[in-house]
C-alpha cells in the first residue's frame, strides 16, 4: 500500500516536472563528483535525506529508538552533539553540503505536490484504508475495546 503511493506521488512529480527523473540522474552524478571530507560522517546521507537523520537525530529518545534501534543507547545530550557534529560538517563538506540543497530542493518539491494534489492523494488514501485498517487503526481499536473489559 505504501509503496502504492509513493509511485503515485511519483507519477504526480513527473506530470509537473517532466524532467524530473533527468535532474535527479544529474544530481546524483554531480555529487559523485564530489568527495566527502569525513565518511565517518558522509556515508549517514548516503540513503537518507539529510534533513531526515537530522529530523530523526532530534526526536524523542523513544521515537529516535524505533527509527535507530542500534543506536537506542545514545542519550539525548550524545546525540545532540551528534547533530552539532553533522551541521558542522554540512558546513564544511562540500558533497554533504550540495547534497543537503539537493535535498531541500527535492523536500520543496514533494511538498508543493502534496499541496496541489491534497484531495486527491487523500481520497486515494482513504480509499487504501478501506480495503484494510492501517496499523494504527488496530492499535486505536484494540485500545478502545480493551478500554471497555
Ligand atoms: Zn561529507
């Protein structure tokens, strides 16, 4: 389901920017141009968006153990520096830092299709939903009969 519709987003990203797939391939090879000054550092934006690990760094300790079960032990004072380490080197490194504007760019993108398509995409969702109770919604139910015993 969730796969479902990130091909949709997809699709509606393409319909508005039809050279969009060209731009991303240009991205990805002007920053394979460049080197990270630090891979212990560099290699956490390698798959995720920058704007997510330092989003993710920053949770609560609990919500930060479910995204980084390994990393649970980290308090949030060790991962605060963390994140001071890794804006620092944002700074400093200029593929992370190119990476960081690409992503941004991309973020600013995502978003303005989710605005313009938002009574679409909600319909498709809330259409999925129908078909089968997203998790929380059994938690939600679960909850509220155990509420009830
Ligand atoms: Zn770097």
């Amino acid at each position: 389901m969730e796969s479902d519709f990130i091909n949709i987003l997809n699709e509606l990203m393409c319909d508005e920017e039809p050279d969009l797939p060209t731009r991303l391939n240009w991205q990805e090879t002007a920053l394979n141009d460049l080197r990270c000054t630090d891979r212990a550092l560099g290699k956490w934006f390698e798959n995720d968006s920058v704007l997510y690990v330092l989003s993710a760094f920053r949770l609560s300790d609990r919500d930060f153990a479910s995204v980084f079960p390994k990393l649970k032990t980290l308090s949030s004072n060790q991962r605060e520096q963390i994140v001071h380490a890794f804006e620092d080197h944002i700074e400093h490194c200029p593929r992370c830092f190119r990476k960081r504007s690409y992503d941004l760019e991309f973020e600013a993108r995502l978003e303005s299709t989710l605005n313009e398509n938002r009574d679409f995409l909600l319909k498709k969702l809330s259409h999925e939903d129908a078909d089968k109770p997203s998790d929380e919604e059994h938690m939600k139910n679960g909850k509220t009969r155990s509420a009830y015993q």
